[in-house]
C-alpha cells in the first residue's frame, strides 16, 4: 500500500495537495511514485522513479526526485521490489515555488 501525503512549506504557508507515494497493490512491483521539484512548473509533481526519465508523465520534465535511495527509516521510505528502501525527507526539501529549503511532507494515510 502507497502513502498519501501533504505538501507543506514553511517559508511561503503553502499547504496542500495530495501526493501519492510509494504503490498501489496492483502495481507495486514496477512503479514508485516519489515527489520532485519542478522548477519549469514551479511545483511539486509525482513522478514514477522506477521509470525511464523519458516517459514521465506530468509535464514531461526530466526532474529528479527528493527521494535517496539506501537510507533506512523514517515514515517516509518505502521498499521497493529489488529491497531497495527509498525514503524521502520528511523536512528541509526545496520547494521550487519560493526557493526555500523549507518544504516538508507529512503523512496522512494509504492508498491502495
Ligand atoms: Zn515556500
Ligand atoms: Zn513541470
């Protein structure tokens, strides 16, 4: 099961939007939406890490994810099929709205 969660940001009170993370159970085992900073859109978008960066969906941005791969813990991470754990921070992302490293994700529940 994915995560829902909010996006926050400190610096400008920007605070809303869903995002998805992680899975669903029917296709956990070849995608993993994470959020990214698109600085062409100024926003943040859901992209599928486990895809070629030339098919994201969205605006077709090659962004890169906030996400790391190999750090354990924290609510935010998930495994992925090869047990790879990618998390994200739960702080101190760049928003690319403001430009402030401010920006924070907060778990609200699962998706399926
Ligand atoms: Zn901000
Ligand atoms: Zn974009």
């Amino acid at each position: 099961m994915g995560m829902l969660v909010t996006t926050r940001c400190t610096g400008c009170g920007y605070d809303r939007e869903l995002l998805s993370l992680g899975a669903g159970m029917g296709s956990f085992r070849d995608k993993c939406w994470m959020p990214a900073p698109c600085e062409e859109c100024r926003q943040v978008v859901s992209i599928d890490i486990l895809a070629p960066s030339s098919s994201r969906p969205g605006c077709g941005n090659a962004v890169a994810s906030y996400a790391t791969r190999g750090h354990r813990g924290g609510a935010l991470s998930w495994r992925l099929p090869s047990d790879e754990v990618v998390s994200v921070p739960e702080f101190g992302n760049r928003f690319p709205a403001c430009g402030a490293s401010l920006l924070g994700f907060e778990l609200r529940g699962p998706f399926d």
